[in-house]
C-alpha cells in the first residue's frame, strides 16, 4: 500500500471536521474542460482560438454590455454543460467519509458550476468564492439583487452567440451570471459574502476540534483556493492533503498526492475500507 495513501487516509479519520477546498480540476473527472492554458480553453472552445480569443478574454463582463449575445454565448454554453453534468463518483466518497466518519464540514471551492450542491453537499455548507453562473444578477447593476438562474439559453456553438438574452427581473435589462469575471466592476459579492460568513462560523465552531483540510484540483494561476488550504492547515493543524496531477508541490510538514481527484479520492478509500 502506497504509504502516501496510507497518511492521507489516517488524516480522514482522525479529523473531527474536514474543510474540503477545490479547484477546476475537481470536475475533469466529471467531463468538464480543462481550461488549463489557452491550449486547453481552445480545445473546449475552438471558435475562441479562431477568434484570438484566451480564456481571459471571453470571461470578461464587457461583452455583456458591448455585445451580450456574444457574452452569453460563452456563459450560456457553461450553464447548459453544468446542467447536464453528472457530478463524479468522488463527490459521492466525500460525503461516504462525512457520515462514516461523523465529520462537520464546509466546501470551499472556485469553481461556479454548482456540482458540489448537485452532488447531494448542504447549499449552507459551501463558499463560492467567485460566486455561481447558476445565479443571476443586473449588468449594470440596477439593484443588488440577485436571483435564480432559470434561463433557457440555446446558443449558436460555431459562432458561440446565444439565441435568448437573459434580462435582469428588476429593470429589464441585460442580466449576467452572478459571477466574478475578469477585471469585473459590477460584480454583486451579496451572496458569496453570507456564504463568507457561513464559513467563519464553522471555523470558529471547530477552533478546539482536529480539523483536516483536503484540497481537490486546484492551480497555481489563480492561487486562492491553494492559499487557503495551506493556511487552514498551517492554523488548525488537523492535516493537510493536496491532491493534484501537475502541481502537487506543497510545504512540509503537508501531503501531497500526484493524480487527479478522483484517484486519489478512491485511492484513500482503498485505504480506509482495507
């Protein structure tokens, strides 16, 4: 048995609350895209790379006021893939060591497709912390709403323009996912903030509990979610394992595990169910 595996597994079950964090590569395994580079955006999206467009450049809130079809096209596209996604049997493990084990826990992830909530994980349990395209709000903002996303949005794939324009239910006009883009201005934080606050008071509950902090697929691009596990790991000192296939390089004294998320998820519960 690979004794990483082994320590991994140890740090499960002598926690008393386990923060999960995850990154994009938490949903490779549920056949998500990859938008690891412009290579990767390009291989989920060719009509970008036809257009010179990265992934930088089509995650941008200007589009919904310049151009919102185009806007759409891309988010619309998003929203209907996250829909029609099966979250991966790994999230199902997850929550299998909450019961067996008897954990308190939250989910802190940057991903926005909703997949930790489809995967069966309490909606007062997780921290969006770049919000959810599965929730709307005001381009411009009109107002600090923000609502559900139960939009129809066919979109055009070869020219990723969107065939319906979601409008805001306030002021009626243009609506966007309430999602923080790139170089975002108008970004409504109401809903991440109370999920915000949701999560320090679970931090502050399990002050004087083991706490173990088990990170899923997330980069060094955008060093948020790595930032906080190692900090939660450094402060809590439950244990802390990084599961990741290209950057697993973390600080001693924590864990790292080389493969994707899923892996090394069944890789742990070969352990503890041996």
């Amino acid at each position: 048995m690979d004794p990483r595996f082994e320590a991994a597994a140890a740090t499960i079950k002598n926690a008393c609350a386990l923060v999960i964090t995850a990154g994009a590569g938490m949903g490779v395994d549920s056949g998500l895209p990859d938008f690891r580079g412009d290579r990767g955006f390009w291989n989920a999206y060719p009509m970008y790379e036809r257009l010179g467009l990265s992934f930088v450049d089509a995650a941008n809130p200007e589009h919904f006021e310049r151009d919102p079809a185009f806007g759409w096209g891309f988010y619309g596209h998003r929203t209907n893939l996250y829909r029609d996604t099966a979250p991966h049997a790994g999230f199902g493990l997850l929550r299998e060591w909450i019961d067996r084990f008897g954990l308190d826990y939250f989910v802190v992830t940057s991903n926005v497709d909703g997949q930790f909530q489809k995967a069966g994980f309490a909606e007062e349990r997780i921290l969006e912390v770049h919000g959810s395209i599965h929730h709307l709000q005001c381009t411009r903002p009109c107002c600090e709403a923000i609502w559900d996303n139960k939009e129809s949005i066919p979109v055009d794939f070869d020219t990723m323009r969107a065939r319906h324009i979601p409008a805001c239910n306030y002021c009626g006009g243009v609506a966007r996912p309430n999602i923080l883009m790139f170089g975002d201005w108008s970004w409504l934080p109401g809903r991440t903030r109370q999920q915000e606050r949701h999560f320090d008071e679970f931090l502050t509950d399990s002050r004087d509990v083991s706490l173990a902090v088990i990170e899923l697929g997330a980069g060094t691009a955008i060093p948020t979610i790595r930032s906080l596990s190692e900090r939660l790991g450094r402060q809590y000192g439950g244990g802390f394992v990084r599961i990741n296939p290209r950057e697993a390089q973390v600080p001693p004294p924590f864990l790292s595990l080389t493969c994707g998320a899923l892996e090394g998820l069944r890789g742990i519960e070969a352990v503890l169910t041996s």
